[in-house]
C-alpha cells in the first residue's frame, strides 16, 4: 500500500511504544507496517481488523496524517465531502464523462480517480459506491434519445397539452376524457439478447436469432387506468391502423372519449385514415419517443418475454405475442407502472 511519509517510522515506533490507549496504538501499527512495506491482509493478520478496515485507517492517515490516528469511536462520521464539494461532485457526475475521461460512461474506477485527482480525496472503492448511492446515484441503462431531439419543442408540447385537452373536452360535453398512449413495434426473428443471472466473473452465452419472419404489435394504454387495446398485423400501413382504431373505438366506455396521443408516422396521417366519432388524435413532436410511455412496454415485453428465444416461423412468432399479452398487459396494475407518464406529470396526466 502507499502510504504518505507524514513522519518517520522511528518517530511512529517511538509514540506506539508511549501511547496509552489501545486503539490509537494499534492504528500506530498499522502505519508502522505499511511503511514497511507489509500487504494489507498480511496487517490485518497482525492487528486482528479486517482488510478493508486496515486500508481506510491508511487512507485516512494519507489525508489526515497523525490526527486520523486519534480516537474517534463513537463520534459520529465526517462527511467525505463538504456541502460545496458534494454539488460540484453532483455536477460531475451528471454532466457525464468529459473528452479527458477517456471513456464513454464513468464508473466506479473512475470517480475513485476524480475524488482523487479533483477533490483531494484518495479513497477505497466500496468507499466511492457507498457515496454514489448515498447520494441517490445507480448505474442505470440509457433511454435513447434521437440526436435530432428537441428538448425545448418537447417541453413547450408539454405545457400547451392542458389547453388542448381543454378544447377537446368543449368539443365533446359531457364525455369523461381519457388518455392514451399508441405505438406500434416490430416482433420477429431478429432476436434480442436479456439479462440473465450468472456466475460472477462469467460471460454466459444466450441465442440471438437471426431469421427474417416478423409481425407488427400496435398498442395503445392508458396510464391512468391501465387500461389497453392491441392488435397484431402482417404489415404497418393506414389499413391496419384503421382496423386498429375500430377495435380500439369498441373498448371504450359510452361516457368515454379518447385522446390518442402518438407520433407523427406518415401512416398516421393519411388521407386514408378513419378516426373513429369518440377518438381525437394529438400528434407528438418530432423524434421524441421519451414522450410516449408505450416505448417502456415494448422495452419490457422483449426483456421479459421475447429476448433469448428462437421462433421457428410466423405461428410461432404469432403465439409468443398473444402469450407476452395475456400475461402482461392484460393486468392494469402492471401497465400502471411500466408505462407511467411521469413526464405529464406538470400537464395534470397520471
């Protein structure tokens, strides 16, 4: 271990020797052994602690020097970092990794070397997982996010929804409105690889089909009540979204009126589409699929039902669909959550 020559082992024995009190004369050892050279577990061996005790007392000792040494039992922890150091760490971790990082996502290693290189502080790395999740941190997958996204077109969608909910409502009185969410999504035999559990330090193998069979699943739920239509299709075109809609159109209550939010596909824009009397479509901006909660259902049927698996023809494609639908989004309770809209919170939309 590295350990900062803050004093010399002469002037460590010497105090060792003199001191007192047991705890403090052990963490003296400690440093003594370091210095000479002894390994971690070989120190904890001799001293009785563990390993990760014995190199946070020689972290600590780096930073502190003798001072970190002293008696602290029962004296509530120091914060690793002050109330400044933790928003600027805050705004580190958050703005992601910058050119000089080197990497394309920072990870444990990595905050170890920025603790240690822009703040100061040189610490363990369970001490650095410990921190970030403290501070409400968790290495999370991505949403993807089109690179022609705009954010400021998004949100101005967001805040202008209420008003047009409003004027749907004029427009239909005394019908309870409803929001929906549609999309469609490509299932086939260009398969799609999951998580699985596994030995620690492995890399398990998991089939990943490479056939050229699919259908088309369209879906349209409402996060409020977890309520869902769907529909599978040969192919995507008007024709089928307007089959779609009828079937949809059947589901709703007499009292009800749907407000379908989607994307603006060309196929939900054509001259051939047929709205049915209690629907009103809203098109969604451009290249924005964070806004519309479907995207997590499809996110969670590959990852649960339609992910490592081979599918020997169409049928069998067909009968993985209807399987994946039945036990999943036919449950409100589970379409609640996966598709939340969260992000419509500020419009009033649960």
């Amino acid at each position: 271990m590295d350990v900062v020559d803050h004093v010399s082992v002469e002037v460590l024995k010497a105090r060792q020797r003199a001191e007192k009190n047991a705890y403090v004369a052990r963490n003296l050892q400690i440093i003594v052994l370091a210095l000479q050279g002894w390994t971690a577990p070989a120190i904890a061996m001799a001293v009785g602690l563990t390993r990760r005790v014995v190199q946070d007392r020689v972290y600590a000792y780096n930073e502190q020097g003798l001072a970190a040494l002293a008696e602290q039992r029962g004296a509530p922890p120091r914060p690793l970092l002050s109330v400044e150091e933790e928003a600027a760490f805050r705004e580190r971790v958050e703005a992601g990794p910058r050119a000089d990082d080197e990497v394309c996502s920072l990870r444990g290693r990595d905050f170890q070397r920025i603790l240690a290189e822009e703040f100061g502080k040189l610490r363990h790395l369970s001490t650095i997982y410990n921190l970030l999740h403290k501070l409400g941190y968790s290495y999370l997958q991505p949403r993807p996010r089109h690179q022609f996204a705009d954010p400021a077109r998004q949100q101005a969608f967001i805040d202008s929804l209420p008003e047009q909910l409003e004027q749907i409502a004029r427009e239909h009185p005394g019908k309870r409105l409803r929001i929906y969410f549609e999309d469609e999504a490509r299932f086939g035999q260009q398969g799609t690889i999951t998580r699985v559990w596994a030995k620690t330090g492995s890399r398990p193998a998991a089939v990943r089909q490479t056939a050229y069979q699919y259908l088309w699943v369209l879906a349209s739920v409402c996060p409020e009540t977890g309520q869902s239509a769907g529909l599978l299709a040969p192919r995507l075109n008007a024709r089928y979204v307007n089959a779609f809609l009828q079937e949809f159109s059947r589901t709703l209550a007499d009292e009800e009126h749907a407000v379908l939010l989607w994307d603006g596909a060309g196929f939900h824009r054509s001259g051939e589409l047929q709205v049915p009397a209690n629907i009103t479509t809203v098109q969604l901006p451009a290249y924005s699929p964070e806004l519309n909660p479907v995207e997590n259902l499809w996110h969670y049927l590959k990852s649960h039902h339609w992910s490592n698996r081979v599918y020997a023809n169409a049928d069998a494609l067909e009968s993985a669909a209807i399987q994946a639908w039945q036990r999943s989004v036919l449950t409100p309770e589970l379409i609640k959550t996966v598709c939340s809209a969260k992000i419509y919170q500020s419009a009033g939309i649960r």
